[in-house]
C-alpha cells in the first residue's frame, strides 16, 4: 500500500510539473504577444467579451460531456484541441495576421476617440481578432488543464487525510515546473535578441506543444497502470442524466450554502488578482514595450516566483499538519491585501512626486513602482501554496455528482471573478474621459478594500460548514 502510493504519488508530480511548466509559459507568451502590441488596457476587454463567453462555452460542453465521455477521454481531447490551435496560430494564423486583421483607416479610429470613446478598446480587439484569439485560448489552458482536470482526477483519487499531506508536496514539486518555465522563456528571449519575436515564438510553441505530448502519455501511464482507468471514470454513472443544460447545474451548484461560499472564495481571489495586476503590467510595458524584452522580464518574474512559491509550499506542508482548515484559508486575503497595500501606497507617492497622476516615469521613479509590483505580484501568486490546497480540500466531502459539477463551475467562477474586476476597470476607462489604469489606482484601492473583507467574511463562514461536513463523515 504505501509502495503503491508512493508510486502514485510521483507521477501526479511529474504530471504537475509538466503541467505548470506549460502554463506558464503560455501565460507568458500571450501577454508578451498582446500587451506589446495592443497596451495592457485591452486586456480588461478580451477577458470581458472573450475569455468569459468562451469559458461559459467550455463549461456547457464539459458537463455534458461528463455524462457520455469518459474523464481520460476529456482530459486527452482537450489538451491534443490546445496542442492544434497553438501549432495551427503560430505557423499560420500568425505569420498571416497583418492579412487577416481588419485595417482601420486614422480618421476612423479618431472619430471613435471623439464620439464613441467607451468602444475604442472593442475596436481595438475586434480589429486585432488573430491577436485577441490567441490570448483567450492561452488564457483558457490554465484554467482548463490545470485547474479543472488535473485537480479533479487528484481530487477524485485522493481523501482528506491524504490530501493535507500530499497537496502541499505536490504544490511544492509543481513549483519546478514554473522555475523551468521562467528559465525557458529567459532563454528563448535572449535567444531571440539575435533575431526577432517571431523566432523566439516559434520556439515557445514548439516547446508547448512537446510538453503536452509528455503531459498526455505521463496522464496515460498514471490513468492505465496506477490509479487505473475505472476508479476515475467510475462516477461517471453518478451523473444525474436529466441535468442536460446550465441552468440544471447552476441549481445544483447553488443550492448548497457550501458550495456557494467555495465560489465566493475563488471570485474573491480572481477579482483581486487581475485588479492589480493589469495596473503592474501597464508599467512594466511602458518600460519594456518590445515583446522579447518584456518575455525575458517576465521569465525573471517568473522564476523568482516559483522560488518564492517554493519557500511558501515548505511553509504550507508544515503548518496544515498543525493549523485548522480557517487560519490556513485566512493566511492568503491577508498577505494579498498587505502587499497591494504597499505597492498602491508606492503609486501614490511616486505620483506625488512627480505631481502628475499619469506620468510616473517622467522623473526616474517607475523603477519603484515596478520594483513594489513586482514583489505583490510574487508573493500573492506565491500564496496560491494556501489557497489551492484549502481550496480542493474544501471540494473533497462534497459528494457526486455535485463534486464534479462544483468543479467545473469553480473555473467558471475564476472567469467571472477576472470578468467582473476587468468590467470595473472597463467601466472607468471607458467612461472617465483622459483615464489610465494609473489615475484609477485610488478607485481600485477602494473596491480591493471591500472585496478582501468579502472574502475574509467567507472564509470564516466556510470554516464552519467544512468542519460540520468532516463530523458528519
């Protein structure tokens, strides 16, 4: 038996590994493409009209699908649908994309500042589509690859007991694959510095595209000679055949208190994540705006995070063998909250300085403000070491089929959180005339205040609910 889970237990890592590994290095590749080319404003929008209507899309096709698929059927179909899209977009939709991109003529695109300025972002993705598409689909990896399948078949082959110990350990070794990831993108991009971006592209796909062939087989041999095929397709009969459409598995999800305050966990976390870190980006652009310079700062970012997440998976492996489901789940509100703090109080003061709200690079001091960004974009990226764990131990004493269906929506409430903070940001830059995500930082200091106190709220409402269920047990 312990033999059999160690075994077990080393290829859910390496399957991590490789996983992460490949999610970030889509998550660098698509904002090096778009941010470069587009700004960071148009971000808020591709999330908003793109990314979310898509995620809706993939959640109804996927919770139908777990009536009449398989789950290694699932799992193997969407990564081989990631692996063609990305091979198909970077040697043909890309080398094409200034032919297939609609051209807008100066005076049209000054008649959409003067009149209709709240629909120059949509003019800008809708006129860039071959860009936008790109960012949407990398966007979706994570959220599909990472965080529903792979979580869902540990979930599914894993008990509480086991999970306080082995989540953490499994988040700790899946950290390699991050620092592999920032490695990879440093050196294709420096690479690059002798060529061009659509090298060092090429490059980053091709390297995806191999990782998710290793991901595919390392699944393959997991699913086939390890845990076996039946214990994770087994609750596939579990499903309640007459929930045939959204509206039937929203009831479901929502009809529990428990399940609502999971999600209300997860929004929290999304909204607060693409709130800050959209106005960080927007500095680190004005500073590096060629996409090679930009993806080897962020491999460096990246690195340092995974290292970061590191020191923090260690932390987390010790104290949940000792600190209740709460404090561990309260440990990430907090040190996000702390952080943004330090780097919106940054913001300020250089704005101050300068005594322009809009041009912080005006006199030196945008290095301070990437430099206090860039460490709250580490440390609350670092503390997904508490909030994943807490987060799939919370789904685990849930039964089928709302686990499965919980699941599912739990990536859909990651969409709606990101939508959400990206349609507040949408809202004020669309509406105040002469706004930047930099003049917004007071605004966004406000709405982070009140959503962090959301969350703690939840937090200690979940608490109760979760050690109800574990008596039960």
């Amino acid at each position: 038996m312990i033999k059999y889970e160690h075994k077990k237990l080393f290829f859910i890592c390496a399957l991590m590994i490789l996983t992460v590994y490949v999610f970030g290095l889509t998550r660098a590749v698509k904002d090096a493409l778009v941010i470069s080319a587009l700004g960071v404003e148009v971000i808020t929008t591709l999330k908003l009209y793109g990314t979310l209507p898509v995620t809706i899309i993939i959640i109804l096709t996927y919770t139908n699908l777990l009536k009449k698929v398989k789950k290694t059927t699932i799992y193997h179909s969407m990564n081989l649908f990631f692996s063609l899209f990305f091979l198909i977009y970077a040697f043909f939709i890309y080398p094409n994309a200034e032919s297939l991109n609609i051209k807008l003529e100066p005076h049209f695109m000054r008649e959409i500042r003067a009149d209709w300025y709240f629909l120059r972002y949509l003019v800008i993705v809708g006129s860039n589509w071959t860009h936008g598409l790109f960012y949407i689909i990398a966007e979706l990896w994570g959220s599909v690859m990472l965080m529903l399948l792979f979580w869902q078949i540990v979930n599914q082959t894993t008990d509480v007991k086991q999970a306080k110990k082995v989540y953490p350990i499994i988040m700790l070794v899946g950290q390699m694959g991050m620092v592999a990831s920032g490695e990879t993108i440093q050196y294709f991009a420096n690479f690059g510095l002798y060529g061009a971006w659509d090298q060092t592209f090429h490059y980053l796909i091709l390297t995806i595209v191999f990782l998710s062939l290793l991901i595919s087989l390392t699944f393959l041999y997991l699913s086939r000679f390890i845990v076996g095929i039946n214990n994770i397709n087994q609750v596939q009969q579990a499903i309640y055949p007459s929930r045939d459409n959204l509206i039937s598995n929203l009831q479901l999800v929502f009809s529990s208190r428990y399940t609502i305050l999971i999600m209300a966990l997860v929004f929290c976390y999304a909204f607060t994540s693409i709130l800050v870190e959209s106005i960080w980006k927007s500095i680190v652009r004005s500073s590096y705006p060629d996409p090679i310079d930009y993806s080897n700062f962020m491999g460096h970012i990246q690195t340092y995070t995974a290292v970061t997440s590191m020191i923090f998976m260690l932390i987390s492996a010790y104290l949940m063998r000792f600190i209740t489901w709460k404090a561990a789940s309260l440990i990430t509100p907090i040190v996000i909250f702390i952080t943004t703090a330090a780097f919106f109080s940054a913001l300020i003061y250089c704005d101050y300085v300068s005594q322009d709200g809009t041009n912080v690079e005006s006199i030196g001091m945008i290095s301070i403000a990437i430099l206090f960004g860039a460490i709250q974009n580490i440390f609350s990226r670092s503390c997904h070491a508490f909030f994943d764990p807490t987060k799939e131990i919370a789904f685990i004493p849930l039964p089928e089929p709302l686990r499965s269906i919980s699941k599912a929506f739990d990536i859909l409430t990651l969409r709606l959180g990101k939508a959400w903070g990206a349609f507040i940001q949408w809202i004020m830059l669309s509406f105040i005339p002469g706004s930047s995500l930099l003049t917004l930082v007071p605004n966004v200091f406000l709405i982070m205040i009140i959503i962090v106190a959301v969350w703690l709220l939840s937090v200690m409402a979940l608490s109760y609910e979760f050690n109800n269920k574990i008596y039960q047990k």
